[in-house]
C-alpha cells in the first residue's frame, strides 16, 4: 500500500513506548513504580462529575457548535483573561477535545510549508512532530541548567532567528524540565515576538500547577496579545486527562480559523463535558485546591528522594508535576554510555520506569550531559519513597 509522503514526517509521542515496556514487565508480575507518564491517578472533582451526568441526563447528547457552546467560551474568556490580566471575550475562544489539538491547528491556521519555527528542544514532542508534519522547518532552541532551575538559552535563541523565522513556541511551565522564566526572560522573548514579527503559541498547559508565587504568561507582555494564541487544557488543573476539553484563546482572525478546522476535524468537542467545565470554572473550587495540595506533597517527596542520591542535586520547582535531574554522574559511575541502558536497568532492577531526555525532541549536536524525567502526577507518596529508595540503592552501586 502507498503511503502518504508527509506520513514520514509524523513524529510520536515515545513516552507511550515506556508505558508498554512497563506494562510487559508488570505483566511479568514485576512491581512497578510508574514515573513515566504526565497522567493522573487522581479523581476529577465529584461536582464536576455530577455536572456531567446531569448534562447527560438533560440532553446535552447532541451536536452542538464547533466553537463551543457559548456560556461555556464567555466563562473561559473571562478566567483565562482574568488570570492573566488581558481583556478577552468569547469571540476569542474555540473549544478543543484538549489541549494538544490546539498545536497542529495553530500550526495549520498560520505556518506556511518552509517557515521556521522555534521550538523548545528538551520539549514536549508534538511540536516537532506537527511542524515537521505541515512542512515547517523546526529550529530548537534550549534550556541552560543553573542552581535555582533552568533558564532558556536566550543567546542562541536569538542567533537562530533569520528573515524566514515566523513561530515561536513557548511552554512556560515547561514539559518535561519544569522550567519556569524569570520575569527578564519573558519580557526579552516578548520582544524578540514583536521585534521579528513572530506568531506565539503559549503553551500553558501548567499555568495553574503552581505550588507557590502568581503565574506568568507572555501574552500579557506589551504587543503580544494580538500575536499569540494561548493552549488552554482542563486536564491537569481539575484531573480530567482522559475527559479531553480544552481551548485556543486568542486573536478573533485565528480563532475563527481554528473553529473552521474543528468543524473539519471533528465538528464540535462532547458537548455534555462542555457544561461540566462550565461548573468547573464557576462552581466550587475545592477539587482544583486539593489537587495542587495532593501534588504538592508528591513533589516534595520525589524531590527529596531524588536528593538522597549521591550525584543527583536539583532544585525544587514551583510548578508542573515533572522532574528533570542530572544523571551524567550516575551514568559514569555505572560505566554507561547509553541513556537507554540506565532506563532499562532502573526497570530491571528496581521496576522504577522514567523517560529520558530522549523522549522529548531529537537530541541536539554538542549534548554531553544526560538527563532523565520523572513524573509524579500518577504515583502515591509511598510509592515515590519506595520507588526512590530502590532507585537510590541502583543509582549507588
Ligand atoms: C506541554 C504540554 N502541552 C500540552 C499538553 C496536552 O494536554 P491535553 O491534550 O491533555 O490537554 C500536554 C500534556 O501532557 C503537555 O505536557
């Protein structure tokens, strides 16, 4: 069979690849500690569940607008503008089966085949995926590990852009490193936006997994409203990943574009989840509190489990629910040169699974340090201390 050329430009999400091989082993009747995926195994708030079941019961089982339903888009006008101090309305919403289709929509409503776009390389991997897929050239940019975290390397950045440069892609709250910017930062790659006329995408799918301090999203910064589209996803924020909703908030000519492709793609997203969110956004607000709290806890413990290892030493970060240590002195102890080899023996020996580095954009020429990512969104207490405590005794030999 023929298959479609572009095909061979669809990239994957390989952290799905960690979960099967640590499904093969659990299988085996391995214990496994799963640190690999950014899922929940925490339960969506009851009155949102309620919510959803009235709506069923109510008939909300039809079609309903590719946009979404009208309450619904104001409500989330008004909380994703209020959270981040922009005015917008819900001519500025299209409702989303989640957040990730946002990416390649926003891809395909404003990037031409051969435009460049910036992307961040360690990164969550469908934006290499879906540029490549539309024919755009992927330029990556990356972060430089500092005492307090991760900082964009803004120098290189900078160097990369040239005259067909067209997209910037920025996840503050950064899939899988956990970077957040400095004010400073945020401010300079706002005006780098406006100076080279780019279109943003702000990925902010952690905007709300803060464990301390008031977000920040570069759309507030001055000229940037008008050139950037917002990734807005109730998945993490109310633990509702496989109810799939999101949205793209943003300028009206690009959200009309957007709505255009849904109506293509999927003609509306489930119209019965559409009033739960409704509830979500305007009804009690304890569910969103104990969630953060329950991560909370998690973070601290993976953190310090994570410390307690001669030869990892990272800060702890104040949002999303990852962490990103430095292995390279575990990797020299233990004589390896592949990242995989560290990965598989963690399973093996101590049935911790993580992704790596290599599970979020194609490695970089001149990388020399190795990096491995832990998940703690679906793992209890207990079982990080445990987990770590394994991987510790591994890590040491
Ligand atoms: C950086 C980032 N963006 C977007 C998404 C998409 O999430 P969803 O499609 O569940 O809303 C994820 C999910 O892990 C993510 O990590």
């Amino acid at each position: 069979m023929k298959i479609a050329d572009r095909i061979e430009r669809l990239g994957t999400e390989t952290a799905f690849a960690v979960s099967g091989q640590a499904a093969a082993w659990a299988a085996k009747g391995n214990k496994v500690y799963p640190f690999h995926l950014g899922d929940m195994n925490i339960s969506t708030p009851a009155n949102i569940i309620e919510a959803a079941n009235r709506a069923i019961a109510d008939g909300k089982t039809g079609y309903c607008p590719a946009d979404g339903i009208p309450p619904l888009r104001e409500a989330l006008a008004r909380d994703v503008g209020a959270r981040r101090g922009v005015d917008y309305g819900p001519q500025n919403v299209a409702i989303q089966p989640g957040g990730k289709p946002v990416i390649g929509k926003f891809i395909a409503a404003v990037m031409n085949e051969g435009d460049e776009v910036l992307y961040p390389n360690p990164g969550y991997p469908i934006y290499e995926s879906q540029i490549e897929f539309f024919g755009g050239v992927a330029v990556p940019y990356n972060y430089i590990e500092t005492d307090t975290g991760f900082a964009i390397d803004m120098e290189k950045l900078a160097a990369s852009i040239t005259d067909k440069t067209r997209i910037l892609i920025y996840n503050n709250y950064q899939n899988p490193i956990s970077a957040a910017s400095k004010p400073e930062e945020m401010a300079e790659l706002a005006k780098l936006a406006v100076k080279h006329d780019l279109i943003v995408l702000a990925d902010d799918a952690y905007y709300e997994i803060r464990y301390g301090g008031e977000p920040r999203s570069i759309v507030a910064e001055p000229g940037m409203r008008e050139r950037t589209v917002v990734l807005y996803t109730f998945s993490k924020k109310y633990a509702m990943t496989g109810w799939r909703l999101g949205a793209a908030v943003g300028p009206e000519a690009i959200i009309k574009i957007i709505a255009k492709l849904n109506v293509n793609a999927e003609s509306c997203s489930n119209h019965f989840i559409q009033w739960a969110m409704l509830e979500a956004l305007t009804g009690d607000q304890s569910g969103p509190q104990n969630i953060l709290n329950t991560l909370k806890a998690r973070r601290d413990a993976a953190v310090a489990g994570l410390n307690a290892i001669d030869g990892i030493n990272i800060p702890t970060p104040n949002s999303t629910f990852y962490l990103f240590p430095n292995v390279t002195k575990i990797m020299q102890r233990k004589g390896f040169t592949s990242i995989d080899e560290l990965m598989t023996g963690a399973l093996q020996e101590t049935g911790v699974s993580f992704c790596t580095r290599n599970h979020f954009g194609r490695p970089l020429p001149g990388e020399t340090k190795y990096f491995i990512r832990l998940a703690y969104s679906g793992i209890d207490v207990p079982e990080i201390e445990a987990g770590l405590a394994a991987l510790k005794t591994y890590f040491e030999k």
